[in-house]
C-alpha cells in the first residue's frame, strides 16, 4: 500500500518508533523468511523483548508493515549501519506507513528547515491537528486523548532521530543524510522526505 491510498490514522498512539523491532524484521525478511515464519519466530522467541505478548500483539503489525515498505538495500542499511542511519531509516518507514504523520513531516519540520527557524513549538503541533481536523472528518472524529497522545509520540519520535535536540524547548538540529542512504530512499520512491532534510 502506497502513501496515495492510505487515510489518516491514530496508529501510531501504539506503535511508536520501535527501532530494536524493526530491525529484527529486516533480519528476517532478508533471511528470505516468510511472512508466517517470521511471525512464528517473532511470538515463539519473543524477539521483541517485551515483557507481555500483547505489547508484541500491539507492535508487530505495523513494524512488519514498515519493513516491508523498505527495498532491500534500505533494509541492510537499516541493520548495518550507525544506529543514527537506522534510526532515520526507521523515520522514514514510519512517515511512509503512516498519512498524517508523512504530512507532518512535509508540512511543518519542512518548513522550519527552510525558514531556517529552528523551534518547533507547542503550538505548530496544535494547529498542524486542528488545520487537519478542518479538513478531514476521520481527524475530526479523533477524541482529545487520541489527539494528545498522538502530540506526545510525534514528539518522542522527533526526539528519538535527533530532529529535536530538546523537547521541552523545542529547539531543532538540522539531520544529515548519507550519500547511499540518500539514493536508497530515492529509488525507493520517496524524493520528498529526502527534500525535508536538504531544505536551506
């Protein structure tokens, strides 16, 4: 399923960034794996690590659909490289499984890098839901706790890649993409999110 066909969701209220997970999908899915046997493996062996199955009910779905969104090439970069690379290979297959948060990305951490003013602050995030619940009635139906708890895993994951140096303040660091992950993520299909991150 590509981004065009996806609608706006609040999955991601329970499956964050689930970076160790992600990469042992990525493990799997390049050990020529089939779906059912990753699953058996992931639940047999609590690949996960979780301390109850279903935290690895909640998390497996969308990290199996993340990985799969990923080429090859971006899956090994995802287990060979820096945990810096991995962790923004890992943004990107978020941004890619999930509309809203995609759009958030474009939208608002977009236009900070390019007016090169590096605050995100409490209220970009507000008006980012409220200018989506204006336009979409799915976004509309969202109670106030989805919308909140949706505020606070944007932010941790932010935090998580590095694009926020600091939640509280808000303030920002500019993320820089290596060359060959660069392309990946291009011959992937995905030009824009590399155009976040190169924005001046």
């Amino acid at each position: 399923m590509t981004l065009d066909n996806k609608t706006y969701s609040a999955n991601l209220t329970g499956a964050w960034f689930l970076f160790y997970e992600i990469k042992q999908i990525a493990k799997l899915i390049e050990a020529d794996l089939t779906v059912e046997d990753i699953k058996k493996k992931v639940f047999e062996e609590n690949l996960f690590q979780h301390k109850t199955k279903s935290s690895t009910i909640r998390a497996y779905p969308s990290v199996l659909r993340r990985a799969k969104l990923l080429n090859t090439e971006l899956r090994k970069f995802l287990i060979e490289s820096s945990v810096e690379d991995g962790k923004l290979i890992n943004l990107y297959a978020i941004s890619e499984d999930d509309l809203l948060f995609n759009e958030f990305l474009l939208e608002i951490i977009k236009e900070k890098y390019e007016s090169n003013y590096l605050l995100l602050e409490k209220r970009d995030v507000n008006m980012y839901f409220t200018h989506k619940a204006e336009q979409n009635k799915k976004v509309a139906a969202f109670t106030d706790a989805t919308v909140n708890k949706l505020r606070q895993v944007y932010l941790r994951i932010l935090t998580e890649v590095g694009i926020l140096a600091n939640p509280k303040s808000g303030e920002m660091n500019r993320i820089f993409i290596e060359a060959g992950i660069r392309d990946a993520i291009v011959k992937n299909g995905s030009s824009n999110f590399v155009k976040i991150f190169e924005s001046k």
